[in-house]
C-alpha cells in the first residue's frame, strides 16, 4: 500500500493532466530534525537544507501536488550496542537523503496562508559508528534505503520583497531502518554489530522563502 501510494503521487505530480491553469513555486528550506521514540536512542538532534517544489491546481481549488528533497546530518548519539564478541559503547552518527511526494492543501487570504500535507517517499540513510573496545578501536560506514511518509502543515506570509516566508512543521515516519553492519580496526579485525531494525520518528522544523514561478 506503501508503494501504491508513492507511486500514485509521483505519476500525478509529473504528468497529471489538469485543465486550468497550473501555477508552479519553489521554496530552498533550512531544516532542523528533533528524533523521537527509539530514532532518539539511537540519532542526536540534526540538521540541514531542502528544497520543495508545488504544482498548484488554480488560485480557488487550494489543491497542489508537492515534491520534496531533502539532506540531513544528525548529531552523534552514545549508545550501549551488541556485537558478535559482547556489547561496548558507541557512537553513532546518521545522515540521510528524502525525496518525497504528496497533496497539499492551502488557504488563506492575500498576503497570508496556512497548508497542510501527506507525503510519502524514499529515504537514504547513512549510518557511522565508532565503537572502542578494550582490545582496539572499529569504526566503519553503511547505507541502507528505506520507504516513509511524513504529515504536517505551515504557513506562508508575504514580507513584501517578492519571495514569501515559508515555516512548516512536520512528523516523519521512516519504516525498518535496519542496524545489521560491521566495525573494523586499523588491521582488518572486523566485528559484527547485532541486527535491530527500527521505525524512525522525528519531528521537523522547516524555515525557508517560496517563490512563486509563472
């Protein structure tokens, strides 16, 4: 179902046909993550930037369709993690890349809006842990795609230099990030860290301008 719907808003959001005029805009965004449940155990709070792009459906039906890219960098987190020879201390650092699309909805008057949306798409996470150990110190990098979906709203207000600002909050929900990978010494020595998929909830903060192309 996950999929279907990814793959439903993607077809509609490059070829849906419309028969009214289409108005497109575009907003860069600056991006602050807060984790949430088990993401936190695991993810400091983090960082980073974005664009979103909207195809809006005609000034009087408030329906768009919106893309969404993003990068974030989260801060490292100390966590207590099990190998295959006894469980040390570590720390883990995330980054990843989202791309996203969904409906939004939008009104509101002249020079002031509000939106909502639900959105759904792909995530690339980046995961790198150092662990020290009493017999050497491992670190090591993996990546590993997973599907999601986010829901939230903002508004929009225009502070009379063309471009309007753009705040907006968000839930993400990024399903089975998994943490199966190994660390390595400085001589090849590897270790395997134990499997724990985990679902990532976070909260995000989004601050940018929108431009409102012809």
């Amino acid at each position: 179902m996950q999929r279907f719907f990814i793959l439903v808003s993607t077809f509609a959001f490059l070829y849906f046909p419309i028969k009214i005029q289409a108005q497109w805009s575009a907003a860069p965004q600056i991006i602050i993550s807060i984790p949430s449940s088990d993401f936190a155990n695991v993810s400091g709070a983090g960082g980073g930037f974005g664009v979103k792009v909207i195809r809006d459906f005609g000034k009087r039906s408030g329906f768009g369709l919106r893309g969404d890219f993003a990068f974030l960098s989260h801060g490292k987190e100390v966590a207590l993690v099990g190998t295959s020879v006894g469980s040390f201390i570590a720390e883990v650092r995330h980054q990843s890349f989202r791309l996203t699309f969904g409906p939004q909805y939008s009104f509101g008057s002249r020079n002031f809006k509000m939106y909502g949306g639900v959105l759904g798409g792909f995530y690339i996470f980046r995961t790198n842990t150092d662990v020290n150990t009493s017999f050497g110190f491992f670190q090591d990098s993996t990546g590993d795609a997973a599907l999601g979906w986010n829901a939230g709203g903002g508004f929009q207000y225009d502070i009379g230099l063309g471009p309007w600002l753009d705040v907006s909050f968000e839930y993400q929900t990024i399903y089975n990030i998994t943490t199966e990978f190994q660390v390595r010494d400085d001589q090849g020595t590897v270790i395997d860290i134990q499997k724990q998929d985990i679902t990532a909830n976070e909260f995000t903060i989004k601050v940018g301008v929108i431009f409102f192309l012809k």
